[in-house]
C-alpha cells in the first residue's frame, strides 16, 4: 500500500506541476498588451486623433487610402518631439466636435481655427498654422470683395469660419448660403452654376486650383478677411493633453520643422 501511494503521490506531483506551469505560460500571453498600448510601442503613450481628411492639402486621403496632409505631418512631428505615438482616424467634419467632447479621440487636428465661440467648449493648443479667408469665383466674374457677397449665393463648408463669416455677411437665417458638407462639395456647388461664389481656407482653395489648372476659375482675395490661427482641439480640462502637444508645438518650432513643413514661421 505504501509503494502504490508513493507512486500516486509523485504522479499527483507530477500533474500539479505540469497545470502550474501550464497556468503560468497562458497567464504570461494574456498579460501581452493590447495593440496601441504603452507596452508595444517602446513604453510611449499613444493618442487617438480624429479628423476630416477631405481637406487638401491640410489632411486628405492619397491613392492608397492613408491619411496625409501639412495638419498629418505637423502633427507627426509634434509627436515624436513629445515622445508619444498617434493613430489617426477619419472621422468626418460634423462627428469630429462630439468625438473630442465624449472622448471617443484625444484631441483633433482638421484645420480647426481657434476662436472664442469653440473655446467655451473645447480647450486648444498654441497656434501651429496661419490661414486666411479666400472667394473663388468664376473667371469674369464682377464679385471683388466680401463686400460684393451681400445679396450673392455664396457655398461653405458647414459650420467653418468661411461659413461664419457668410452669416456675419448675410445674416444667420440667409437662404442663399449653401453650406456643403465639405469644401470640395462647396467647390462643386460653384462649378455647377448653383452658387456665384466659394468661401473657405486660402490653402485647400489654393490646392484646388493647383489640381484643376484647366477649371475657369479664380481667386479673389481680401485684405479685411483677418487671419485665422489653427490649433488642436482637446476635451474641456484635459490638461495633460494640451500641455503635452504644446511641448511638441514650441519644439518644432524652435527647431525649425514647423517652418519646413508649412512654409512659413508661426508665432
């Protein structure tokens, strides 16, 4: 009886040993991170950015359906400064304020001009890019300032400063604003004789005309339009956010990146 408990005992042993280890290897795989943690990514913070990417050449999508653009590069550069990784995602112009609100992304880079309006609501970076409003219009055309868009059917991007600026012109409940979910269906709006001119960024209408040279289209461009600075859009309170981009934001600009990538320099 000895012997045969003996050997139940080492074979007990035995079986215990082998579900302990057994145990330890799966509870070893199960404590790998999740993909976007701090644990693949050499121990850096990751944060998710939404944006609209319809924007040319700020943030659009190439042949290959990757998110690019100036905002996309500045907003690389400003990571690898600060030390974390970012993943962007395209979420779309209206969806964009209630994702950085509810926390769905982070923060948001899309051309997002800062103003006070959007300040009771969401806190931004430091000034990264300056930008100003532009009329596109038909060649010939007799419009030559804001001024001329009083009584004109003038397209937007809904709830941009070119929109707000047409409201400002017209008045809010103006029915000759046509305000097109994005700029290029702004553009289209123009092209199609259905309205007489476009308003929005000098730098996405600049690159329309770069892409379209045989489109019988212009630029007028007006001195009172004053000049808009874009910043990145974080959650009300989110200071460890804010405060982390702007790090990123006054290195490159000391280093000169952001004057590489836009162009110009920003104070």
């Amino acid at each position: 009886m000895k012997k045969v408990s003996r050997f139940w005992s080492l074979g007990f042993l035995f079986l215990s040993l082998t579900v302990l280890l057994f145990g330890c290897g799966k509870g070893s795989d199960e404590a790998e991170p999740a993909s976007g943690s701090d644990g693949d990514s050499g121990g850096k913070k990751k944060l998710v950015v939404g944006t609209d990417a319809t924007y040319a050449p700020m943030e659009y999508m190439d042949n290959n359906g990757n998110i690019v653009g100036i905002d996309i590069d500045i907003v690389e550069a400003i990571a690898k400064e600060a030390g974390v990784e970012v993943e962007f995602k395209n979420i779309g112009w209206e969806p964009l304020f209630p994702a950085v609100e509810n926390g769905e992304v982070d923060f948001a880079v899309s051309s997002i001009t800062i103003t006070k309006e959007r300040q009771e609501t969401f806190d931004f970076t430091e000034p990264y890019y300056i930008a100003n409003q532009v009329i596109l219009v038909k060649k010939e055309s007799d419009i030559k300032s804001f001024k001329d868009l009083k009584d004109k059917k003038v397209s937007v991007q809904i709830n941009t400063t070119g929109h707000t600026m047409m409201k400002e012109i017209q008045g809010n409940t103006s029915s000759k604003i046509i305000a097109a979910e994005t700029m290029p269906l702004a553009i289209e709006e123009l092209l199609n004789g259905n309205a007489d001119a476009a308003v929005g960024d000098n730098s996405t209408v600049n690159e329309y005309i770069k892409n379209n040279p045989n489109v019988e289209v212009e630029i007028v461009e007006d001195d009172s339009a004053e000049k808009e600075y874009y910043g990145l859009m974080v959650k009300k309170g989110n200071s460890e956010v804010v405060d982390l981009l702007n790090e990123g934001i006054q290195k490159i600009k000391e280093n000169g990146k952001l004057k590489e990538i836009t162009g110009f320099d920003v104070e």
